[in-house]
C-alpha cells in the first residue's frame, strides 16, 4: 500500500514529428505486511515501485514460512528489507537481511544470510538464501546459494576462485576430520565448488593443475570429494578423480582424451595414476605429451625415427606428489617408451628415456639362410632397447 505521495515530473517536446517525452518519479510510503514501513520510489512511466529501509522495526511476518529448516522466525532479526515490484506485470522481489546463521549440514554454517522471496502475482514464491562460507582463513570465502524445489526441499551451492589448496586441505581435514589425499598436494588450485542436497550428502569438487612437467598443462584435473553418511549415521568421506585434455589435431575440433584416474598408488599413497587407450582416433605422441606440460621432451622427435612416430594407442602418467616425479609411458604401433623425471646430485631436473622398439627380426628371414635352419630352430630379434643418457630438461633432453 502506498500512501503520503510527493514527486516530480519532467516534460520534453519533441522534435519534427515526435511526440513529447514525459518522466517522473514519485516518492511515497510503502506498506508492507503488517507493520513494515519503508519511503518508496515509483518510477514514471512504468510504475515499478522499489524501497529500502536499513534495521526495520516490523517486517517478520513477510517471512511467513519461508526460511529453510533450522531457521527460527523468531529467533531472526532484520538487517536491512528491500521490496521491488511491477504492477503493470505482477512480478515481485522482497530481499531480507537476516542476522542469523543457517547450518545447512553437521560443521557447514551460512552467515551473511539474505532471504529472496520472488514471484508474480499470488502462489507460493520462489526461495533464495544467499550466504557467505567461511573455508578456514578469513580471506577464505565462498557465497553459497541455497534453492528451494516445488517439493519445499532446499539444496545449496557454490563456488569459489580465489583460494590456495593448502588453506582449503587444512580446512578440509578440520571440518570433516579426512584428509585430502597426499598424491595431490601439488593441486594448483584454481576452483572449488559445492552442491549439497536436502539429506546432507553432497560433494567437493576442487580443480586445477597437476605440475607434470615444466609448463603449465592444458589437462584440466579435478578432485572429488563425496560427502554422506553411512547406514550408522557416521560421516563418510571418498575420494576420485578425473584428468581431461583437450588435443588440438589442428583441424579445429580439440580431441578429448579421458584418463582413468587411480588415487593413492605407491606405499605411502602420495602417487596417483592416469591411463588412457585410443579409440581409434589419430592423436601424435609430441601432441599428448605437450598437453600434458612435458614440452622439455620436444627433442623426443628428433631422437626417434618418422617410422617410430605413428599415433598414440595408449598413455599412462604416474606423477609422485611426494618426490615430485612423474613417469610417462607410451605405446604405439612399434614402440613403447617410458619418460621419467630424475635430479640430478645438485636437484636440478633431468629427463631419463627408455625406448622399446619391436622388430619382430629372425634369422629365417634373412635371404642367405633361407631353407637351410632345421625345423623349429630359430633365433630373432624381438625388440630393441635403447637408454639415452639422462639430459637436462631445459628443452635440451638428449642427442638425436
């Protein structure tokens, strides 16, 4: 209800054959409820209407049954109300500051709460709880949405960019008492985000960068951590991953190469695996591995002959947080090589190859001696193996 009007109005005449222009505005009081008061705008034309009023005295019964389950009306206070809406076509918004803080799960609290309440005409409004998560340090933040369904069941989200994975694994191993797993410790993090149902169970998902190599890769890692409880009511938490890069085979359309990934390998568990078989697209062994940031191995094409070069049938990357090694090793039609990363006395990287060549060679097969071996005698050279010298890795892997 509007009431108390005052305003103002602006008129413009046209120019030619336009007509005049008239703007305006009003300034009155709104009603809101039953006790909420508020100085309002109306805006000419139109008729939108919007106000706001900091620390309102009234204004609880807005809220109706509106808050999610553990949210008491009367446990609220208003920081601030904000009302908009559109007589000429029925929508509305009515934002509500709350001084309260929503635990939408065990550990996980929402402060900073604002309750949006949304729709057009009469029914029952759309419902939105923003919130602020705090994820350990105190620049360490995540706005949370929280969504209400037909059903009146909420679920909640959210995303953060601007967090280091140290102060995200401390917090982790806080909140719900696990650790993140030690084989990704070297995570260059550049998200993590949220999603949580009505029931409590939902997931983390961090993602970034694994250093691999000595360039930043183009494989895009994401940690996942799903959270829920088991038939006993107790907190669980586990743990996978997954490893995509986009090849570019210079045709325009990048090539997704999915790696199965394996968490926790090795003894002490600071290893993880990756293991990815063609399915029968062309994709250069140079290609993957630069897409994997192991670019100090550009001299690999040099080193192996044209005929030694065909497309990748598969590739498996074993990366070793603790040490911080990773292992490559590639098949293709005639060869399968392995990579590894060493240091040398000083700590300075080195690359160290070892290259398996299938010749399939038999002394029958040589003209001279053809017919002449007796039966089921036969000596052959099944493969070659060679050990280049390790070399350092500053582009500069080992002589051709």
């Amino acid at each position: 209800m509007l009431d108390g009007f005052s305003g103002w109005l602006t008129a413009e005449t046209g120019r030619g054959d336009e007509p005049p222009r008239v703007s305006g505005g009003l300034a009155a009081l709104l009603r809101a409820g039953n006790s909420l008061e508020l100085e309002a705008g109306l805006a000419v034309p139109g008729g939108a209407v919007s106000g706001s009023v900091y620390r309102p005295e009234g204004g609880l019964d807005l809220i109706g049954d509106e808050l999610p389950d553990g949210l008491s009306r009367s446990a609220t206070e208003l920081e601030y109300c904000y009302v908009h809406c559109d007589p000429a076509t029925r929508d509305y918004l009515l934002a509500l500051g709350l001084d309260l803080e929503w635990g939408f799960i065990d550990g996980l609290a929402l402060t900073g709460l604002i309750l949006e309440l949304s729709g057009t005409g009469g029914g029952t409004p759309a419902a939105t709880v923003i919130g602020t998560l705090r994820l350990g340090g105190a620049d360490d933040q995540m706005v949370v949405c929280g969504t209400r369904d037909a059903g009146g069941a909420w679920s909640v989200s959210g995303t953060v960019t601007d967090i280091s994975f140290r102060g995200f694994a401390d917090w982790f191993a806080d909140t719900f008492g696990t650790r993140l797993p030690e084989a990704v410790a070297g995570l260059e993090l550049s998200e993590v985000s949220l999603a949580f149902d009505h029931t409590g169970g939902g997931e983390f998902r961090c993602s970034g960068a694994l250093p691999l190599g000595e360039t930043t890769p183009a494989a895009a890692f994401a940690l996942r951590a799903a959270v829920g409880r088991d038939g006993g009511g107790k907190r669980t938490v586990e743990f996978s991953a997954t490893l995509d890069v986009a090849v570019d085979l210079g045709d325009g359309e990048p090539y997704p190469m999915s790696f199965d990934v394996e968490l926790g390998t090795g003894g002490d568990g600071t290893r993880l695996t990756a293991s990815w078989t063609s399915d029968g697209e062309p994709v250069p062994v140079l290609t993957a591995l630069a897409a994997l940031g192991l670019d100090g191995l550009g001299e690999l094409e040099d080193a192996l002959p044209a005929a030694l070069r065909p497309a990748l049938r598969a590739l498996t990357l074993a990366y070793d947080a603790g040490a911080g090694r990773t292992v490559v090793t590639a098949s293709t039609e005639r060869l399968t090589f392995t990579v590894a990363s060493v240091r040398d006395a000083l700590g300075k990287p080195l690359w160290a190859l070892q290259a398996v060549v299938a010749v399939g060679l038999g002394l029958s097969q040589l003209p001279l001696l053809s017919g002449l071996l007796p039966a089921g005698a036969e000596l052959a050279v099944r493969a070659v193996r060679r050990w280049p010298p390790p070399r350092p890795s500053r582009g500069r892997c080992w002589p051709s």
